[in-house]
C-alpha cells in the first residue's frame, strides 16, 4: 500500500467514485471526461475536498481575517 495521498474523485453520470493519486488526479480526470463524456466536465474531486482546500487557501492568504 503506498503512503502518496489520494483525492475522491467522482462522476455522477457513472454513479462512480474512486480514490486517485494526488499529482495524477487532473490527467485522470480530463482522461475520464474525455473517453466517457466527449469532453464535458462531468467528472470532479469530490465537492466536500474542493471546498476544504478553497478554504484552507482562504486562511492562507488572510482572505478569512
């Protein structure tokens, strides 16, 4: 089992989740989206993820003082 951290990643037209490499998520998802979805963004890191790191980033740069 490896230690690299990995991001939920989900499409909810496939009903999927999967867990990805945190350096191979943005491939993998532009990977899916394209062979699954012509192309159209349906596939993303898990909203929850995504809004702890917009605001992990908020805090960093004092946007939330």
């Amino acid at each position: 089992m490896s230690d690299e951290p990995t991001v939920p990643v989900r499409c909810p037209e496939c009903k999927t989740e999967t867990r990805v490499a945190l350096d191979e998520v943005a491939d993998a998802i532009e990977r899916h989206n394209a062979n699954r979805h012509d192309g159209d963004e349906v596939a993303a890191v898990a909203p929850e993820v995504r809004e702890h790191i917009a605001e992990l980033a908020a805090d960093d740069l004092g946007l939330t003082e």
